[in-house]
C-alpha cells in the first residue's frame, strides 16, 4: 500500500511528509490507525473512495487525506488529519466544502470525540507588516468556511502554523547571496575552522539522540522518548540507494577533528526536504558548525530534485516574546521567506466531550512532559 498510495499523493500540489504511508506507519507504533481516503472528480459530483478501493485507482485524485484515529478508553477516540486534507486546487470552493463536509461525516459515524486538522492553506507570505509581506485571500475564506460549519481553531496546535521556506531552485551562489551577510560568513567560517560534515546512518541513532535529549536539556524544550525518534529514523533512513528513496531521512553529522558538535535529520518527500531534527554539543561553538550543518543539507537536498527547504517552525507572533524567537533569527538568516497557514482546527462531534478533553489534556500532558523530562535529563548526563 504504501507505494500505492505515495505515488498518488504525488500527484497533488505540495504533498506533505505527515501525510505519507511511512508516517502512518510510525504512528501505527504509538496508538493511532490510519484510514486513507480519496476524493475523484465525477462528471456532476466527487466520489469519496477508502480502504481497499484506494488500490484500483488510477487517475489523479481531486483530493486526499490519511487520518490517523486514536483509541481512547471506554470506546472514545479522536481523529488528526496532520498537514491535511490535501487539494489540488484550494480556492476551489465546491471542492473544499464537500472535502470538509465528507470530513465531518466520516467522524460523526465514527463517533469521534472530535476531528483536527491543519491543512497546508496559506493565509500569507513574509512577516505582517514588513516590506513584500502578501496575504492570500483563500486562507480566510477557509478560515470562515469552518468557523459557519462549528470548527473553532484548536487550543492544541500539534504542528507549526507557520515555517520558513528557502527556495533551491536557483544555482548555489545565488542561493548563498540571498543569506544574510552574518550566516554566509559563518558557514564559511566554519569550514575553515576545519569543520567537517559527513552523513549519518542506522548506527549512529544511539548518537543522534544522546545529543538531541542534551540539547533539549540544554534548550529547555521537551522531546519525546528515545523509542519513538529510534522508530522515525529507522523507518525512514534508506536501506540501499538514497535516490531510490521517496520519502527518505538523512542525518548529517558535523564534526571538529572527529569529534561530533552538531547534526540535523532531513526528510525528503518529492520535491520538499524538511529540517525536522537539529542537535548540538557546546563544544566548538565558535566554530559555527551548526550553519555549514544547514548548507550540506541544503545542497544535498537540491542534489536529490528539491525545489524547497522547509525549516520547520516560525513564530506565531513575530516579534521577541515568542518562544521561538530565538530559533527564527538563527533560520531567516538563511534567506528564506515566511510561510504562515491557518494551522489547527477542532470540528467537536461530542461538544461536551471535547471540553472536558481540552481540560484534563494540558494536565495529563504536563504529567508526561515531567517524567519525560526526567527520562531525557537521565540519557543526557550519560
């Protein structure tokens, strides 16, 4: 199934990684069933295909969506539909309103508690305010689409609303001359300073998190347990040739005569790499490893067909109060350009249900996030 229905995605607009067959498989691992779905244009209506029929279809879809269903007990369970559904033309409005409409239905016969999803729609480009900054009706109209059909923005934004996109497309000078003076100059600093950046492999997972769990420490951010990053990367790291990998996860490891200071794990699907995963040590840290760590990824990635490198998280707020503040001012100075979305939405199938969820979530997420964090502390003082 999972070559089946990759090649199907493929051929809508802009498919995303979360919405792979890899990734329904990892999430498979920790609680969650995914079910895909198909959306065919008919002469006078859209046909909605699932399960096994996915496998006869040959023709493009209009639509797509693999929603993953968490069982919760007493029989309850909830419905993500993460980065999705997928269009192939969103200011289709006829299109959008029976995707959503069949969305809802489908969670209502299943008796979810309630439906996310946080759809690639964009409600602009660039920074609001700044110079060039754009916004794109569509991602309002969507907006008052759900909020007419009882959707309300979600209190638990699992993704990032908002990421900074570099555009590979142009040879690797120009690409480098759109970077901020400060970024180009560290990675070339770092490669004087005799910084070395090799690609990882299954043996090097061990590494990659003892180093990632240290930087979450460090970062004051919280990850989640080794098992699932072991699950992640072994599944997506390829087995053979890269090239015959779609999608695929590299790590890239640099390193200060052999010693490992930095790494980033990249996944490619089609023509996007995300940077998804970055780790550090404190050592060598003038030697700026962490910027040339970026731009092997990024030639890698326009080497393997790439026409956009995603870095995976903005701020909401753009301004020095956001949490990720810190991490923007370290992405933007790689030229990229602000991509902000509508980000999460909750269709509540059983309102009372879903308050008491959006309740004893936050506290039960505090809970794991404390014994993970002991957990993750314990690895990083290994």
């Amino acid at each position: 199934m999972n070559t089946v229905w990759n090649k199907i995605i493929h051929q809508l607009p802009n498919p995303h990684l979360l919405q792979t067959w890899e990734w329904g498989k990892v999430k498979s691992q920790f609680g969650w069933d995914p079910q895909m779905l198909l959306w065919l244009r008919r002469p006078d209506s859209l046909e909605l295909v699932q399960e096994e029929e996915i496998y006869d279809v040959e023709e493009k879809p209009a639509a797509a969506a693999m929603l993953l269903h968490k069982r919760l007990p007493l029989g309850l369970h909830v419905i993500y539909v993460p980065k999705g559904p997928m269009l192939d033309d969103w200011t289709d409005q006829k299109l959008r309103k029976q995707v959503i409409k069949d969305l809802m239905g489908l969670a209502e016969k299943k008796g979810g508690i309630f439906l996310k999803m946080d759809p690639d729609v964009l409600l602009g480009e660039g920074v609001p305010g700044k110079k060039n900054a754009r916004e794109i009706p569509v991602g309002e109209e969507v907006k008052e689409e759900l909020k007419e059909k009882k959707w309300r923005f979600s209190p638990d934004q699992i993704q990032y609303r908002n990421t900074v996109l570099v555009d590979l497309t142009a040879p690797e000078e120009d690409i480098l001359m759109r970077m901020k003076s400060k970024t180009r100059y560290n990675i070339r600093l770092a490669g004087r300073k005799g910084v070395v950046v090799r690609k990882g492999d299954r043996s090097d997972l061990n590494l990659l998190y003892r180093m990632y769990a240290k930087t979450s420490v460090r970062g004051g951010f919280t990850i989640r347990g080794k098992e699932y990053y072991r699950t992640v990367w072994d599944l997506f790291l390829p087995s053979g040739d890269e090239q015959e990998h779609d999608p695929v996860a590299v790590p890239f490891i640099a390193e200060v005569e052999g010693q490992v200071v930095a790494a980033i794990v990249l996944f490619r699907f089609g023509s996007r790499a995300w940077y998804m995963h970055g780790m550090s040590t404190t050592q060598h840290r003038e030697k700026m490893p962490t910027y040339l760590v970026q731009w092997e990824g990024m030639r890698w990635a326009k080497e393997a067909g790439c026409d956009v490198y995603d870095m995976w998280g903005a701020p909401d707020q753009f301004n020095k109060d956001d949490p990720l503040w810190g991490v923007y001012r370290f992405k933007r100075g790689f030229g990229g350009r602000v991509s902000r979305t509508i980000g999460a939405w909750d269709y509540a199938v059983k309102p009372g249900l879903y308050k008491l969820y959006n309740v004893f979530l936050p506290k039960l997420l505090a809970v794991m996030r404390e014994f993970g964090d002991r957990e993750t502390e314990e690895i990083a003082s290994e």
